[in-house]
C-alpha cells in the first residue's frame, strides 16, 4: 500500500527580479530577489507524491501527461531531498520514515493556471515537489536551498508573505537561501491582480534567457552590482512600513530594468507585448490622475501583467482595466483573456 502526501504550493510575484546566475548547476543569481507568495487559493500547483515498495522507478506526471522523470534539475531535487533524509536518519532523527528511503516514488503535479505562459509555474511546480517530498520522507527545516536546485524563483514560493533570496557568496550555494521578510499577515490590505494578455507559451524561457543576458548584456552586470544592492534595501524598508507609493514605484523601476536588459541582450529578447505596453500607460496615466502611486505593475518572462494595488482601489482600477480593454471587442479575439483578482 503507497504512502501518500498531497500538498499545494503558490505562485510568486517578484518585485525585484532575479535574472542570471554565476552557476547553472547549482542556481546561484548574480543578484538577491525579493517577491510576494500569493494565497493558496487562486494560482498553485497541487502534487501528491506515492511511495510504494512495489514501484520499479521513480515516474512523474505533468497536468496528465509522463514527463521525463531524468530531466536534471527534478534529478537534482530528488537527490538531495534523499540524501537529506538519510542524513538526518544518521543523525538519529526518529521522524524520518526509514521503510520510505528505499522506496521509488510516483509524482503527479497539476497547475490550475497556463503553464509557461510567464507566470511562475515553475516557482510553484518545484516548491510543491520539494516541500511534497520532504513529508514523504518526514524531514522538515530549511528546504529552500533544495527547491533553488529545481528553479532559482522556486525557492521564494517555500515561504509565504514577503520574501527575499539572498544571492550568497559562497561556491557550494549554502547562503543562496529563501528568508521571509515579513508575514503575509503583515499588509492585509494588498492585492494581486493578474492581466492575462496572452497564455501562449513563451518563445524564450527564463533558463535560456538568462544565460544569454548573462554573457552579452553590460546593462545586466550594471543592474546586479550597482542597482539590485540598494533596491532590495529599499525595498524591504518599503515593506516593513507599508509604504505603498515606495513600493510601487521601486516594483515598476525594477520591471523596467529587466525588460531593459533583455532588449540589451544579444541577440534581444521581447517578453512585452502591445497589450502589456497599454497596460504599462494605463498604469501610469491612472497613477498622474490622483497625483500619486496607487497601483504598480509588474512583468515576468511573459506578456501578462502583474498588479499590485491596495483593497481600496480594485474595483475602480478594475473598472478602468475593463473600459479600456473590453473582452470582446477586438474582432472577436479576446484581448484579456482572463483577470484573476488574488488576495496577498
Ligand atoms: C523573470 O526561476 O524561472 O520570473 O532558475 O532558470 O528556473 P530558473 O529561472 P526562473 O526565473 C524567474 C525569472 C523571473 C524573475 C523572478 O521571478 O525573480
């Protein structure tokens, strides 16, 4: 009879983003990153893991479909969640499940949101791995070094509420960990809207791109060792006191920033669209009308728009997103293909 755990894991937002590493192997950024978990309720993957005497191999399962359970990075996770385990049973840790370790496992992982379109599936898909296996197996602690093996942003996702990945120094990638910054308790009053404008795959995904960032953009190098340092400071101090109209302005300066080094990478790299630069004016338009910031966007290695915003203003900016952009009045083609409001 398998042992069976099943766990969710949501996706993160950065707000200073992480783009590039000094180690493939290991994940290890050039820069630390700062992000907000959503709820469990909206964007998340659900995996359940079975451990069973009777499995011949480890097997996973992709929204329905067996993947290859020898891609390296889920290799990875696989591997050092194990070898957790057997450390801390040879340390005498009496929860670890012994008749567990020797065992294959089946994964099954569902996302309920387009996977690759640019919304941090990934981040999702391997905390929930890690954190899914780490029950199987009984051991509990710090597991963000081991979800960083699966996706760098995956580490963040271990935590809830607001949560930075500090960079590190050393070369094993011990210091290259996920620290809540605050609770998501901390700013009650802070949304999440997500602006679907496309939930097509990417052309370039993240992995690929940052690599290429990483040896032709001087901008990049720029950003990481003279911008990122300060702004994560700034950043957390915004953070601590709630102060939206800092935090938005540093959330939409550090997405711009990105973008910018993906057009100075080479050959360049297009994440944003037409309707994410009409969401972008939106934005600030809507921002110059009352004088002051009160909503910030945000966009990842996709065309979608992330939101950020305070209860107060949703229905209104919504209200506005709507106007400006009605479903269906685009020959048919639906512009916004979905709108999801997340509570933080
Ligand atoms: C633009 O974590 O997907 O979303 O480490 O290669 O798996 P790998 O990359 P990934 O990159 C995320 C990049 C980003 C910014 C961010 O989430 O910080």
């Amino acid at each position: 009879k398998p042992a069976t755990v099943t766990c969710t894991a949501p996706v993160n937002i950065a707000v200073v983003k992480y783009w590039g590493k000094r180690n493939e192997g290991l994940i290890l950024p050039i820069n630390s990153s700062l992000s907000v978990t959503l709820h469990q309720d909206q964007l998340k993957t659900t995996t359940t893991v079975a451990s069973c005497r009777s499995f011949q191999e480890d097997r996973i399962w992709l929204n329905g479909k067996e993947e290859d359970i020898n891609h390296p990075r889920l290799q990875s996770c696989l591997r050092e969640i194990r070898r957790l385990a057997r450390k801390r049973r040879n340390d005498g840790d009496s929860s670890v499940d012994v008749g567990c370790l020797s065992h294959k496992v089946h994964i099954c992982s569902v996302n309920n949101f387009p996977t690759a379109a640019g919304l941090a599936s990934s981040a999702a898909g391997f905390a929930c791995l890690v954190y899914t296996l780490a029950k199987v197996y009984g051991v509990d602690g710090e597991l963000s070094g081991i979800a960083r093996q699966g996706s760098g942003s995956a580490c963040r996702s271990m935590y809830g509420g607001f949560v930075q990945w500090i960079m590190g120094e050393r070369e094993d990638g011990k210091d290259s960990v996920a620290q809540q910054v605050e609770p998501e308790s901390h700013w009650p009053d802070l949304r999440v809207l997500v602006l679907v404008a496309s939930a097509e795959r990417k052309p370039v995904g993240s992995t690929a791109g940052m690599q290429t960032s990483v040896e032709t953009s001087n901008l990049l190098k720029h950003r990481a060792e003279s911008v990122v340092p300060d702004r994560m400071k700034q950043m957390i101090e915004a953070v601590h006191k709630k102060d939206f109209a800092t935090f938005a302005e540093l959330t939409m300066r550090d997405s711009n920033q990105f973008h910018a080094t993906c057009l100075d990478t080479f050959p360049p790299i297009f994440y944003l669209n037409t309707v994410s630069r009409h969401v972008i004016s939106l934005v600030h338009q809507y921002n110059r009308h009352y004088g002051e910031a009160r909503v910030a966007y945000t966009f990842d290695a996709g065309p979608n728009a992330v939101i950020y915003t305070l209860q107060q203003h949703v229905a209104e900016f919504l209200q506005v997103v709507r106007l400006v952009f009605p479903p269906d009045n685009n020959n048919g083609k639906t512009f916004l293909t979905g709108l999801q409001v997340e509570p933080v």
